[in-house]
C-alpha cells in the first residue's frame, strides 16, 4: 500500500553516541521529521530478516559502533533492500575516509559528517527521499501502463476468435452446420492456445508494438 | 573558556534550553564512555579503546571543546594502531577537563 505523500518523513538513526543521536533528532524533529533513534542496529536488522515491513523513508547509520559495525549493518540492510528502496547516510567523523569509501561501495547512498552541519545534513537528506519517490512514481507509471498494453493485448488476440466462434455457433443454431462448427472450434482452441501462453509469459516472449497512435500492445512470442 | 561560545551558540541556533538539556545526556553518557575507555586500555583491549575514545570525541564535538576532543582522538588513534604507550597523559586531560567543561558550559547557559 502507498504512504500517504503529504505524511512527514519518517528517519531512522542509528548511533550509539546517545547525544549525538538526540542532537541530530531534535534538529531533525524541529524541521517536519519524524525520528526514531536506535543505540545498535542489532533490532532493526533483526526486523529485516524477519521480513516485517520497513516503517522508515531513509536510515543515518552511525560508521563506528560497538556491537555492530556501521559497515557490517549497511552490508546486511543491503541484503533486504537496495539503495532506491531504502537509502541510507552514514554518519561519520571528519577524519575517517576510508570508512567512507568503504561504505560507499558497500551501498550506502551518501554520508555526513559530526557534528552535524543542519544545512548539508538536510540537502542530503532530502535529495535522497526525492529520488526515492520519482523512481516509486516511475514504477507505478510502469506498471499503470503494463496493464494499459496487456488489456488491449487480451482484447485483440482472443476477442476476435471469440467473435468467429460465437458467430459461427449462432448460425449453427438455426442450421446445424458442421463445417461452421469446425471453425468455431478452431476459434475456441486459438484462445485455449493464447491463454497457455499467456500463463506461461516472460519478458523475453513478449515485444512491445504499436496498435494504434496512442496505444501498445504486447505480441507474444 | 574550553569550548567555542560562537559555534556553540551557532551550532545550536542560539537555543540556550535545548544547550542546558543537553549538557545533562552529555554529562551521564561521558562519564559511561569514560569509565569504559579505561576498561579498556587497563585490558589492552585496542579495538574497544578505538570504539570508546571514537564515542568520547564525538560527544565532546557537540560542544566544540577542541582540546579535549583532541585529547580524545589521540587516544582513538592509539587503539587503531594497537600503540597505546603515552595514553596516560591524554587521558588525565579528559579526567580532569571533562568535569570543568561540564561546570563551564553550565555556567555558559545560566
């Protein structure tokens, strides 16, 4: 189910630094967040595995940790979700590079720095969630239009045998007719046929053409 | 004074209550850090020094008490190079200053 787009942003941090946890959260909560701060990553990963729905729009991990490492739990949020499903900033110390290019490669989708400089920690913030919600609106574009493609599919390849069997058998009703007979059972196996395909259907069987100006349909390989 | 008032004002927005509440967290959470740094050094345990002296300097940041941050750090870098002879005077610094702070900043807020 969609969230409601209007509702505020929920934040994730997770640091085991309890005052820079709730500096962060205070000046997070004071510009329209909703935060929730967590001291180890240990129960939110543990919510992952466990595949309960992810209540959050973005995580600020904390690098370096003691009963988790911030890599090793960016290692294991990737696991379960990618970085456009659920971005997450590593929160890091000036000095320490390495870990950031670490978790970079790692997928992490970008970090700040302590203490924490609102300005940049909100455009970083914000450029994430945006990206996050144009690429969910694309897919939903996608699939509104998928479905577009298949129904006119459906109409064109089985409704006109349904159209020859169904006026084949009407004729037949006045006078049997073997031969009209045949072609609407012709008609009748072509959609049986269409159907199979249908349920067995892949991308790599299906091509998208033209049907008219504004519309595609699929032709099943 | 041990901190930057400018940034310290700056870096808060002038918010002298959201300041004073916060002293209170750094003062029960430094002296957790504190006790567990010197667990750890007492063990030689570097990487639990590294992690515990990390925490530290990241919570004294907040205050932009530049000394003992840097106290903190040099020890941070003891524990990641498994070096830690010469800690005793970093640490007397954070020992003796962290409590000072404390008073100054209170001091500071009113």
């Amino acid at each position: 189910m969609d969230k409601d787009v209007s509702a505020p942003k929920r934040l994730l941090i997770i640091d085991d630094d309890r005052l820079s946890a709730k500096i962060t959260e205070k000046k997070l909560c004071k510009q329209g967040y909703e935060v929730v701060v967590l001291n180890s990553a240990s129960i939110f990963l543990e919510s992952l595995k466990q595949k309960k729905p992810v209540e959050y729009d973005l995580i600020l991990l904390d690098v370096m940790m003691p009963d988790i490492s911030g890599i090793d739990a960016l290692v294991e949020i990737r696991k379960h979700k990618n970085n456009l499903e659920l971005p997450v900033i590593m929160v890091t110390s000036k000095e320490e590079s390495e870990g950031i290019v670490e978790a970079l490669k790692a997928g992490a989708n970008d970090y700040i720095t302590k203490p924490l400089n609102l300005e940049v920690a909100l455009a970083r913030i914000r450029t994430q969630l945006q990206v996050k919600e144009l690429i969910s609106l694309s897919l939903q574009s996608k699939q509104v239009s998928t479905i577009n493609t298949m129904v006119t599919t459906l109409n064109h390849e089985i409704n006109n045998p349904l159209a020859i069997a169904i006026g084949n058998l009407s004729i037949c009703k006045h006078k049997p007719d073997n031969a009209r007979i045949e072609k609407a059972l012709k008609a009748l196996d072509r959609i049986t046929h269409i159907v199979k395909k249908i349920e067995n259907i892949t991308e790599t069987k299906m091509e998208e053409v033209e049907y008219s100006d504004d519309t595609n349909m699929y032709k099943i390989k | 004074m041990m901190f930057d008032e400018s940034k310290l004002m700056s870096h808060f927005d002038g918010d002298k209550e959201m300041i004073t509440e916060l002293i209170e967290v750094f003062d029960d959470s430094y002296k957790e850090s504190l006790t567990a740094l010197k667990d750890s050094l007492k063990e030689e345990d570097f990487k639990k020094i590294e992690l515990h002296a990390h925490t530290l300097k990241g919570m004294i940041a907040n205050f932009f008490a530049e000394d003992l941050r840097v106290a903190a750090y040099d020890i941070e870098k003891m524990g990641h190079n498994s070096e830690i002879s010469g800690y005793e005077s970093q640490l007397a610094v954070l020992d003796e200053k962290l409590p000072m702070l404390i008073t100054e900043l209170r001091s500071f807020c009113g």
